[in-house]
C-alpha cells in the first residue's frame, strides 16, 4: 500500500502491482482487490476489464465485501 499510495515512499505503482501480484497468488483477498483495480484503472498495468473483473470476482468469492459488491452491480 506505501508504494500505491506514495506514503514514506516515492509512489511506484508498477513495483505495487507487483507485490500485489505476488500477494494476489499467494490468496490475499485484499491484494486480488488492489490487483483488479490497478488492471481496472491502468495503474502500474495496462488497463485490462478482464483481469480486473477476474481478480475482483476472486477476491468476492473469498468474501471480500468490497468486490462483492462490484460482483452484485455486474449481474
């Protein structure tokens, strides 16, 4: 999150992607979040729909409310 939001840290959303990625594999629900919002937005990543949704969808299939609630507004 320091490096998404430049907070102590020079911002660097490529290297947060990153991490993000790492953690997203690894089953953190609030990195598969970040993840699919930096793919949604083109941050740090080229823009992408289907990876965001993917990732977003992981990450509400592990009840992460946010992206549940992102999953009842794509229905």
């Amino acid at each position: 999150d320091m490096l998404y939001l430049g907070k102590g840290v020079a911002k660097d959303h490529a290297a947060a992607a990153d991490l993000y990625g790492k953690a997203a594999r690894q089953g953190s629900p609030e990195a598969q979040f970040m993840l699919g919002h930096m793919y949604h937005y083109g941050f740090g990543l080229p823009k992408d729909a289907t990876e965001a949704v993917r990732w977003y969808s992981t990450a509400a299939d592990q009840g992460y409310v946010i992206s549940e609630v992102l999953e009842f507004f794509k229905k």
